[in-house]
C-alpha cells in the first residue's frame, strides 16, 4: 500500500479551544517543528513553502524547476528531503533550504515508495531496488513472483507483494543482504490494504473481506468476512483503526475494523456512489469521495464514528487535504478554499492555487532567528546526471547563473553569501553526494518571511570574515555545516571547512537510535562569534546554542 499524506503525517497537536479550531493557529506559539505548506506548480516549475496558516507569506522557493505532476512519497524531518516521483516514473529528492534537486535514479521506477524521504524503494527491468542518498550503487534483490506492491519498513527493510498464480507470496528482505529475511504464501490474488503500525498487515483475502498478518514472522492471523465488495481502504496513522470503503447491492458503507481484535466495530452509511477515501493526516477525520461528475466530499469524525458534513469540492490526489489546526483546503475553480473545522465555512481563498500541487510537511529549517535575512535556495543546479532529454524539466536542464540572469522573479533574494561563494558551494555539493541526507541542516545564512512580490535584488558580495573569535575560553554555541549518516563523508566534509583559523570537526550525536555525524566548528562564546565563524566559511550553516565539542 502506497499512501501520501499519512507518509507525511505531521506530529501536532490540534487545538480545540475555540469554535473554529484553525483560530488559534497563528497566535499560539509554536513548540515543535513548524508546519509547511510546500506547493509546486501542476505543470512544472518551481516549488514554493508557506509557514502555515500564513499561506500569503511566500518564505522559500527552489532556483530550480520541479518536473510536472509531482506525487510526494514522503518527507525526511531529520534531513529535510522530500521524495517525489514525476509523471514519468522518475523518483528525485528535492532538499529543503539548499534547494539540491537531483534524480534518485537515472531513469524511471515501475513503482517507487519512500519511509523517510532518504531511502526510496523500486522496481526496474523485474529487479527490487534500494536508492539511498549514501550508496552509488543500489542495492538489488530479485524473486520468482511477479512484483505487484512494495511496502517500506520502520526497519530499513522492505515487503514485497508478488503474485505466482494462483498465489500471492509475501516476501520480506532487510538490506544489505539480498536473500529474503521472511517469506509467506496466502491463497488466491491479495493486496496490502494497511501496513500503518508496522505491527499487522492487512491484505484483500478475496473481494469481500481481508486477512490480517502479523508483521514480525508473516503469519496468518485470521480471516475477516465484510459481505461488502471492496472499493477503497485506508487506516489511522498509528494503524489502530482500518476503514473499508465498500458496495452490496445499492448499499454503501464504511467500516471500521480495530486492530489486535480484528472485530468490525462501526459501519457508517454512505451514499451509494461513494468512491474513494482518504484519512487526515493526524487522524482525526476520514474524508469520503462521493458524487457523480460534480464531486462531494463527506466528512467522518474518527472519534464518533459519525458524518459530520458534506462539502462541495473536486477530488484530487492531494486535494482536499485537511490542514494541521482541522481546516479543509479544498478546490473552487482555479482557486483553493480554506474551510472552517466546525461548520466547514470559507474563512479564506488562495487565488490561483488550485494550479499547484499541495503537501504538508514538519520542518523547522525555516525558523527564523534574531538578525536573520531572507531565505533563498543556495542549489540553483540540478543533477541531471544520464537524464533523458524527453525527461528534462522546463528551465531544469543547465545551472542557473545568478550573475547574469539573476534569480527567479518570485524569489526571496538576500546577501549572507556571495555570487562565487555559492558557485563554490554548488561544486562542492557535486562530490558529496553520498552525503546529502544532512544537507538539509545547514543554513542558507539568510531567512525571512518577505512575500513573494518583495522587489527582486542583485546577490550581494560576500561578507568579509570576522575577527577570529578568541579561543580557549569556549561557550556553547556551535556552526553546525551538516549531519550525516555516513562518518567517512562527514569526515571529508570536515576536512575542507576552516574558518578564521580554525578547522572543522566530527562529533557522534544519535537520533531515534540512529547515529549522526556532525561536522561542526566551534563551540563559541557568543553567538555573533559562531555566526562570523560560519560566514567566514562561505558555506551553509546553522548556528545552535548547547552544541557539542
């Protein structure tokens, strides 16, 4: 099961404390990541991030164009990479602040799915794929059945459902090795309805009713009957509630089955023409498509188990979406309108943004801090590296020379770092792919939330490094320039950044219980000295107070 917006649930607390939920949104302050509007035009162009709920604020804008159609597979709030896919079958990654835009494959995927926006998961030519942002080779694997869907694991590993009539074999690989790790046969044709929880799978045993599997050994665990033909499924993003969208004669209805009982424990009449589902992405709602050629979307409420409303709106694969504080984005012509989470009631229109595509992420790479500048992409190259010319996006085929075409007209433009410093910087970006995954972490030197008609200015020269701060005497605060998986590509990178006499080092920091390498400069007494250290080193930076020597 291939699902968008649960890939790219934001972990937010909704706020009830008023009539409208989406009220409080813009004066509560924000504790946690900040939530991101990204849009990117339907036809191709480049793409454009809004601090949620400010969605006239434009705050970010890649140099680069994206291709068209773009189909988010899932974002990495660690490394702050988005995986997509294009209409041509081609997975890339798009790297937030830095703007890097490159192929994760040189040509397009059967299928392709994505975890964390890092590693993204294929088939080509009958061949299982793993692309990461660390390895120039990618691992492959292979097996007898047909491949038909790919599940990415919270592991690392992947779940391959193949079809060897009349059969369907499950099976279960952890890279690096290419041997399967599990492997199970389920009678007659299934699909993967739920693998959310990644505890228990759900598959399609048949067209009315499903078989549930726990995940650690691929073991049959029992068989549930719905009486209904199945249409369209999804489940909660902790996978403790699966909805079964399904048709019996002129009847139509959602069903709600609880994981570890596998009992049916509400159904929920729709009307007979309802067609699809889609759950919020922090699963407080389940959005129904129904209608013939006008659409209408109804709106369940995950914790009654009732129809709160009707809405009158297209259905696409992004849209409608429901945003972080409860209100719906939903479509009206050429427009975007935004929804009140009560009475479902305009409270805004976003003029023209029907003609983009809409996805949600949490990040706060674009936070501003005290003294801090516009933000602009500092990757105005793309990596086209074996691309197709039928492939090549419009204006993505060659480097964008700021200095004499200057940047995108709806670009945020400011000055922390020079015309040549950034083409250094683009150099050096191409010998470290295999590190990208911490490109994200290092700052562009420059953040605002100017909107996107703030008048265009030429790049500045770049900042003449500061007095060396006096060293000894350390503080706590440290120029953070990336944070990577790998240790030898950490250790390269730190190799080549000095500033005002002093060299970059590696210090060994975890994650979720994965291990990061951070290449830092510092600590420092003050901030201002940290901050003149990391213009002095003509690079992205971030600058953290409480860092590590």
């Amino acid at each position: 099961m291939r699902t968008t917006l649960p890939a790219l649930a934001l972990a937010l607390a909704a706020c009830s404390s008023a009539d409208d939920r989406g009220a409080p949104a813009a004066s509560r302050a924000s504790l946690g990541p900040d939530a991101i509007v990204l849009r990117t035009p339907a036809s191709g162009g480049q793409a454009r991030a809004y601090r949620y709920p400010a969605l006239d604020t434009l705050i970010w804008t890649t140099r680069a164009a994206l291709p068209s159609q773009v189909q988010p597979l899932a974002f990495s709030i660690d490394a702050g990479v988005l995986a997509f896919r294009d209409s041509a079958g081609v997975a890339w990654r798009l790297t937030l602040g830095s703007g890097l835009l490159e192929r994760a494959y040189p040509t397009s995927l059967d299928d392709a799915v994505s975890l964390d926006g890092t590693t993204v998961y294929g088939t080509s030519d009958g061949a299982l794929l793993r692309l990461t942002t660390t390895e120039s080779t990618p691992w492959k694997a292979s097996t007898a059945a047909r491949q038909s869907q790919l599940q990415p694991l919270r592991d690392g590993g992947v779940l391959l459902i193949g079809q060897r009539p009349p059969e369907t074999v499950l099976t279960r690989f952890r890279p690096p090795s290419s041997l399967p790790v599990d492997s199970a046969v389920l009678p007659g044709p299934a699909r993967l309805i739920s693998a959310a929880g990644g505890d228990r799978y759900y598959l399609s045993d048949g067209p009315r009713g499903l078989v549930s599997v726990r995940a650690r050994d691929l073991q049959k665990l029992g068989n549930i009957a719905l009486g209904d033909s199945i249409i369209a499924t999804t489940s909660s993003p902790s996978g403790d509630r699966v909805y079964v969208l399904g048709q019996d004669g002129g009847e139509a209805r959602v069903q709600v089955i609880a994981k570890y009982t596998d009992e049916i424990i509400a159904k929920i009449d729709v009307p007979a023409d309802a067609r699809d589902l889609r759950m919020d992405p922090l699963g407080r709602y389940v959005l129904v498509r129904t209608g013939g050629a006008a659409d209408s979307v109804l709106v369940i409420g995950v914790a009654t188990n009732a129809v709160l409303g009707r809405i009158v709106s297209p259905w696409r694969a992004d849209l409608p979406l429901v945003l972080p504080d409860g209100r719906l984005a939903t479509l009206r012509g050429d427009d975007v309108l935004v929804l009140s989470a009560d009475r479902f009631q305009a409270v805004s229109v976003v003029a023209l943004g029907a003609r983009d595509i809409w996805t949600v992420v949490q990040w706060n790479g674009f936070r501003r801090r005290s003294g801090d500048g516009p933000i602009r992409a500092t990757a105005a190259r793309v990596d086209t590296t074996t691309r197709r010319a039928a492939d090549t996006p419009p204006a993505a085929g060659a480097a964008v020379d700021t200095a004499r075409s200057g940047p995108p007209v709806d670009s945020v433009v400011g000055g922390a770092v020079g015309d040549s410093s950034q083409r250094r910087l683009s150099r050096a970006d191409s010998t470290r792919r295999s590190g990208r995954s911490g490109d994200s972490l290092r700052r562009t030197g420059a953040r605002s939330d100017t909107p996107s008609s703030a008048r265009v200015r030429p790049p500045q020269a770049a900042t003449p490094p500061a007095a060396p701060a006096t060293l000894g005497d350390r503080g706590t605060f440290v120029v953070q320039f990336a944070a990577l998986k790998a240790e030898q590509p950490a250790r390269q990178l730190a190799s080549s950044i000095k500033a005002n006499g002093e060299k970059a080092h590696v210090v060994v920091t975890s994650s979720n219980g994965i291990a990061l390498y951070r290449v830092i400069l510092g600590p420092f007494r003050s901030r201002a000295d940290a901050e003149a250290a990391g213009r002095a080193s003509a690079r992205d930076y971030w600058v953290f107070e409480g860092g590590t020597n």
